[in-house]
C-alpha cells in the first residue's frame, strides 16, 4: 500500500479539552460521540461532548457534540 493511500484512508479531525489542550483522533477510530450530562464530577465543566475511542478510550471535549459531527462529516469528504 503506497504512502499516498494511507494517507487518504486517515482522516485526522483536532477537538480541544478543557485546559484547551489540543486532542488530535481519526473519525475512523471513533466509535460513539455522547453529549455530556450531569456526571457527578466525573467531567470538567467545560466538557460539553464525550468521545469513545475504538480501543475504550475516551476524550471529553469541550466542542458540542453538533459540531464533533459536523468535523467528522467534513473529514470523510
């Protein structure tokens, strides 16, 4: 497989985390996208989208969740 179509089968989207550090995923990796609700401190309160990774992992983002998706739907064009 050539460089050139690795490349176009990833498709990198950056969201930011609630000290505003940037978090960089794959959409492909993604596996749910969960608005965050009242967790009992379990979540910063800038966090505003929880983001499930395919290997269980999570990143709580401070983007809406509306905004996740429309990321997501620009990176696979």
């Amino acid at each position: 497989m050539s460089i050139a179509a690795i490349l176009a089968a990833v498709h990198f989207i950056t969201l930011h985390g609630p000290t505003g550090q940037e978090i960089t995923v794959n959409v492909v990796e993604i596996s749910s996208i969960t608005q965050r609700r009242d967790a009992q401190g379990h979540f910063d309160d800038d966090v505003r989208c929880i983001v499930t990774m395919t290997n269980g992992k999570w990143h709580g983002v401070v983007e809406p969740c509306i905004d996740v998706i429309k990321l997501i739907a620009e990176a696979d064009k």
